[in-house]
C-alpha cells in the first residue's frame, strides 16, 4: 500500500502521511493517545501515565487534541473539580499507527 | 495488542511506543522514510519530494536517519557528486507504521 500511495500522491498538501503527521507528529502526541487508549482518564492519572512530560507540555497537547477532535474532555462541577478524558471515534482510529510504534519498538528498540 | 502492551509496560524508558517516537517522532521524519521507501534516492529527488522542508532541515533529518541506522547513505566518487540514500533493514521496518499513518490521513483528514 505504501508504495501505491507514494506513486499516486505526491507529498504536498493532499499527502495523506503528511495531513497524519501535521495532526500527530508532536513528541508526546501519539504517547498521550497511547496512554490514554480505550480508558476514561482523569489529569492526574494521565500526567503519572505520561513519564517526563511538563504540567505545561500536557495542557498544551491535551487542548490540541482537544481542538482536532481525536480526545474528548468532560469537566465535572464537583469539588475538588474531576476532568476526564476519553479518545473520540477519530482518536480511536489512531491506535492501529500507535501498535505499528509499539511493535516496532518492541522488536527492534527495547531489550527484553 | 495496545491494550495488553499498555498494562503491562508503564510508559517510561523500557515503553517500546516512547523508545518509537524518541527515534521517528520529528516533523519530517516518517515522511522521509515514505518518501524513500523501496527507492535509492539521490538527494536532489529528495529534495523534490519531500515538499517544503528547507535544505538544512533536510541534510539534519538525513544524517540522523543515518546515524540512528534506519537509512544507510553511498557517496559516489564522480563529478558532479553523486549521493544516493535507502532505507536499511531497519527502516524497511518503519514501514508498516507509515503506512498506518497513510491509512489515516487518506479515510480521516484527505478531501478525495
């Protein structure tokens, strides 16, 4: 498929690999979906799940993933305030790129 | 797969998704993977393909493609000069995940 695609499209704006990247390539961005996956996750959970990632650096991602519509945020009026976040049926679709990642690191990059 | 890698690999250095992305998750990255594909490329086709990406960007991507082994660089001894890249072993193994990131782009985010 790769190489059907790359002959029939060349790699401008109608690039479906780069209207992907342009959506997913930030450092934590495909982490955060990884992390996130098929749960309901409140911040805290999420910023403990996210190793290394700043307070700063997950606000900022989760509002861009909130904004291109691939996680859904639910903001509960309780005290202390609960938010949760969840993929959306776009972001769901996203985990089959995040498998590819982890195989290929499992095989190839991490020592067992 | 996701799920059962998610349970039982906290998301720190040993995260075969974190160890992934500290190697492809540059902007351009994958997208110089796609592009060189099952191809030997000069740099000028290169150059050509990967739209908007700037000279100097381009010749960092490359050198740390090489340098991290996922594309291996020959250098003619002609004149003009002749360089051409392709992908090592390794990099052949990026392949699945950009074609997932196509798959992506092309139902999700491309206007057919």
């Amino acid at each position: 498929m790769t190489n059907k695609l790359k002959k029939n499209l060349p790699c401008d704006d109608n690039c479906p690999v780069k209207a992907s990247l342009d959506l997913l390539s930030g450092k934590w961005t495909l982490m955060i979906l990884f992390q996130i996956n098929n749960n309901v996750m409140r911040y805290g959970e999420l910023k403990r799940a996210v190793t290394g990632i700043s307070e700063k650096m997950l606000i900022q991602e989760l509002n861009k993933l909130v904004e291109n519509k691939l996680v859904s945020k639910k903001a509960y009026p309780e005290i202390p305030p609960r938010v949760e976040y969840r993929l959306t049926e776009l972001g769901m679709k996203t985990l089959p790129i995040v498998d590819k990642l982890a195989e290929f690191g499992q095989e190839n990059l991490v020592h067992n």
